[in-house]
C-alpha cells in the first residue's frame, strides 16, 4: 500500500483544521501520515492540534516560536518531514475529497513516469454542506510535461487547483522546495518545474474543496501583482530549465502573448470600473510582455475609450446593451411596402415580465 505524507500549513485556520485534517485521516486505500504546521497562529489552533494528536497517532504537529511565513513552512514541511511515496500540500481552510489520495496514487503506481498527477477542484465556501454527485466513475490520462508546460502557456496561468496535487516524493526532493520571491505563483511554478522533469497525470473527478471564503491569499494579488507574478514564474522556468524543452523561446513568446492578453482584458475592466491608475499599470504591462498587441484592433478601440473617458464610455456602453437586448425581445418585422402594418405580420411577443 502506497503511503502519502500530507502537510498541513496553518495560521489562523484553527476553526477549519479539524475537518480539513479529517478529510486526510478518511482516505482509503493508501497509508497516510499528517503534519500540522502552525506558523505561530495567534489563535487555537495549538488546542485543536492537540486533540487531534490525542485521537489520532497519524498526526504529528510542529509550531514556530515566531511567523516564518506561508514559503518557509511549505518546505519545511516537504522537504524536511516528507518520506513517504507521495506527498501533498494541503492548506488548513481546503479538504479532500473521499478517495483522493488513492485514485491520485494508482496513477502513479501505474506509471512511474509520473512526477505529479492533479484533478479538479470543487470550489465551496461550505466543503461539510457540499459533496459531488459521484466519485467511483472517473477517467484519468498522462500528458508528457512539456505537452502540460504548452497549455500552460496558452492559458497564460496555473492550470492546476493546489490542494489536488500529489507529487512523487522523490522527485520534490530532488527539484526543491517553493521559492520565497513567488509567494503568489509558487504553486505554478513548482507545477511547471515538475513538468520540465516529468509527465503528469490528470484525474478527471473532483479531488479537493477549495474553500472560499474571502480571505484566501489569492484575494491579496489582483489585477497587475498577480500578472508580475505569473510573468517571473514562466520566466524562471524558461531561464532554468530551458535545456528540457525541445522549443523554449516559442513556449516563452506563448506565453508572453498570453499575458498581455491578460492584462489588457485586466485593463479594460479596471478602465470600465473607474480604476484608471490600475488600467494603467495593466496596459503597461501588455505592452511590456508583448509590444505588438499596440497593433491590434482591440488595442485602438480602448484608446478610443480613453478619448472619451470611462464615464462616458459606460453610458454609450449601457446604451448599447439596452439596444442588443430590444433587437432581441422585440426581432426587427419583416420588411413591407405598406404603410399600415400588414395584416400578415404577427406583432413580436415580449419576454416574460414586459421586457420593453
């Protein structure tokens, strides 16, 4: 039976470790050991990591004298803890899903060229109240990892849902830990490290909740910081791993493109909401990631917004939707040389509720 270490970084999710840490503990069909890593959370969490040690000897809990951060602790856990065949990193507000770690296991004891495999996630703001329909029928397939690494590209962002993926231990080992300069793309980043070293399987069922709930640290990197960050992430993988890929710089100029289609979409919406200085910053950096999008007629269409000004530019927008939306409800008669309607011609009906 295979073993996955699962580690479980804590600050101030004392309220969500319990169920988090359980959902670990009811796995079937693989041997699991857990490890909480309180980093010096000022709440309970101490208490309710110790219940947990006291029910359960598969738990194990460490706690920081002082806050080392959420990239410190990762490693720790990974690197310093982790011996088993597999391992997970699990943060303490997500939770799995029954049967997780076994289906990701049988991949990858299927195929040993596996470095890491990942499903979907159910995203949730209530994992106890919210469970999928089925999870005993699922697919899964392996793509090679620069295939993995390409679609990233096209995607311009992280493809995989964090708390789904389990990694060969041996080869976390081997490529090192996250890197304290991407504390918001270290997850994409690691995943595009192991794919430069290795295939990746996808199961196709629902592996994890990701629970929502407005203080998950993506919420801290909107609009430009997240873009930057997703910007080094394919860099470092470019500039270290290069030599892996049969074409490195068409992959980079992939997702440069990418990007900046990214940020100018990003731009366009801090513009419509008024936020000139991110629209801005955005616009900035589509051009900085690809210069040529200044060319393109999405680009010379938002400058034509700019001449007007996004009070302006919203209302003809408003207006414009008000007309899309008549032309719909009420489709344009037939045409007719008559200047009395035509006693053939059925007058349109309105949508449900008088749309006018």
């Amino acid at each position: 039976m295979s073993r996955v270490d699962v580690v479980v970084p804590c600050y101030k999710y004392a309220h969500f470790l319990r169920g988090c840490v359980q959902s670990v503990l009811m796995q079937k069909g693989v041997d699991v050991r857990v490890l909480i890593i309180d980093d010096c959370s000022p709440d309970d969490t101490p208490q309710v990591a110790a219940q947990l040690l006291a029910e359960d000897p598969r738990v194990e809990y460490r706690r920081h004298q002082a806050n080392q951060g959420h990239i410190a602790t990762y490693n720790e856990g990974l690197l310093e803890w982790a011996d088993g065949d597999y391992c997970l990193l699990l943060s303490a507000d997500d939770m799995l899903t029954p049967g997780a770690l076994n289906r990701a296991a049988r991949v990858m004891g299927t195929r040993s060229e596996v470095v890491m495999t990942y499903g979907r996630g159910f995203w949730t703001a209530d994992p106890e109240l919210e469970l999928p329909q089925t999870l005993d029928t699922y697919d899964w397939n392996v793509i090679d990892g620069e295939e993995f690494i390409e679609r990233s590209c096209v995607e311009g962002g992280n493809l995989v849902t964090t708390p789904t993926a389990v990694v060969r231990t041996s080869v976390q080992r081997k490529l090192g830990g996250y890197r304290k300069e991407l504390p918001h793309t270290g997850d994409m980043e690691m995943w595009l490290r192991l794919a430069a070293h290795g295939s990746i399987g996808f199961v196709d069922t629902y592996q994890a909740f990701y629970r929502t709930h407005g203080q998950n640290m993506y919420t801290a990197y909107a609009g430009p910081r997240d873009l930057r960050q997703r910007a080094i992430a394919f860099d470092v993988l470019f500039d270290e791993h290069r030599s892996r890929m049969c074409n490195p710089d068409r992959l980079r100029a992939l997702s440069r493109n990418s990007l900046a289609w990214a940020a100018f979409w990003a731009g366009m919406a801090f513009f419509d909401r008024g936020e000139l200085e991110a629209s801005r910053e955005c616009h900035g950096l589509a051009m900085e990631f690809y210069p040529a999008i200044r060319r393109s007629a999405s680009w010379w269409k938002f400058r034509c917004k700019q001449v007007i000004g996004p009070r302006l530019s919203g209302r003809l927008r408003r207006v414009a939707a008000r007309i899309r939306h008549r032309r719909h409800a009420f489709p344009e008669l037939p045409a007719t040389t008559d200047t009395q309607p035509s006693a053939n011609i059925i007058p349109p009906v309105p949508f449900p509720g008088g749309a006018q």
